[in-house]
C-alpha cells in the first residue's frame, strides 16, 4: 500500500457553494428568516448546529434547528441530483490516478453523509473511496484533527503515511495537528500554510504524492 489521502469535500473535490445557497435561502425564506448571500458566505463550511442558531437566534430550539437543517440538506441533494456537479479542475483524474496506484482514499468532510454519498454517486466516483467520515461521526470540527483522525483509522493507515488535501485554513490547521502532510488548493491565491499548495489540483506535479510520503520518511 502507497499510502492514504483524506480529502475535504466542498471547495476540493467540488464547489457546492451556489447549491448550498440556494438551499438555505429557500429553506430560511420558508422559515419566515430570509438570510442574505454575505450571511451564507459567513458561515459557508460550518456545521448547521452552529449555523442556525446564529440566524434563529432565541427561536432556537433544538427541534427546530434539527428540522430546519434536515430540510436544508435535503433540498441541496435535490439540486445535485437534477442539475449534477462537476469535480474542481484535476479533482477526478487526481482520485482515480490514486486510486489506481494503489492509494487509500476517504473523504473527510463536516458535510452530512447522505450528502457525501450523493456527490460521489454524481461524480462516478463511489467506488475511488474506501471511507467515509462525515458530521456524524465526529464531535469536533476542524480546526480540530478528530475527523482526519478518524479517517485514517478507518483506512488503517498511519499518520505519516496519510495526505490531506484541503482549501480551507481550518483544515490545513487541522492536518498539522492530526500529524499528516498536506496539500492546500487555494483558487484565491490565499496562504494555507499547507506542505504544498496550487491554485488547482490541474496544477499538481505528477509526483506530488509520493514525493510528500517520501519527505515525511526522510
């Protein structure tokens, strides 16, 4: 076995973003709490149980922000069904090299699992994966390594043997403490602080994977 890469989901394999906005809008309007694009964009990549409360405010129950987030999570499987997603630049080719090389591949995302499943279905990708950790399995999220953590495990694989590819600052942050090397995908042009970061999976060289396995054992 080469080793094992834990990918993020939403921002690195693929961008979700207008579906998620589209999804809350509708699902808050219902609500009778319209949200605006730059209260989303705020707030994009965290759990719903930190999300809701922050618009709900004291209408907060914990019924209500249950129902209101499985709502949510429906409509944004809907929209992936009937309209598809398409992985980032080098996201399908990068799994399905790996994959065929030998690399354990899990994605390691705060996004729910039915969710995880769904996108993988759309991307023909199902089969690249051997695990799957997703909000539920977790107690903490990034920055905190539980979720990478956890992800290994369910491979077997060590730490030093495991790559995170991430885009976000929480995740490369949490990749550092869970002791794995990563690889940063920042489409703006932000530092990650990553072991290796591109503007685009596209951009990766050839043996961006191996090389990082091989720094870590040298």
């Amino acid at each position: 076995m080469t080793g094992a890469v834990l990918w993020d989901l939403d921002g690195t394999l693929v961008d979700s973003a207008e579906y998620h906005w589209q999804a809350w809008r509708d699902i808050m309007a219902a609500e009778g709490v319209p949200i605006t694009r730059e209260q989303f964009l705020e707030t994009f990549g965290w759990r719903n149980d930190a999300i809701i409360p922050r618009w709900l405010r004291n209408a907060a129950d914990p019924e209500r922000v249950q129902r209101i987030g499985d709502a949510k999570e429906a409509k944004y499987r809907s929209l992936v069904r009937a309209n598809g997603i398409a992985p980032l630049p080098g996201a399908d080719a990068w799994v399905r090299l790996l994959n065929a090389e030998g690399w354990l591949q899990a994605v390691a995302s705060s996004a729910p699992r039915l969710n995880i499943e769904v996108v993988l279905e759309v991307l023909g990708l199902t089969d690249c994966f051997q695990a799957i950790v997703a909000a539920e399995d977790v107690h903490r999220g990034k920055p905190d390594p539980e979720v990478f953590v956890l992800a290994a495990s369910r491979l077997g694989a060590e730490a030093d043997r495991s790559i995170v590819v991430e885009d976000a600052l929480a995740g490369v942050e949490a990749a550092r403490r869970a002791g794995m090397r990563c690889i940063g995908v920042s489409r703006s042009g932000v530092t990650l602080g990553a072991d290796v970061e591109v503007k685009s999976l596209a951009d990766l060289p050839s043996t961006a994977f191996s090389d990082l396995i091989g720094a870590r054992r040298s």
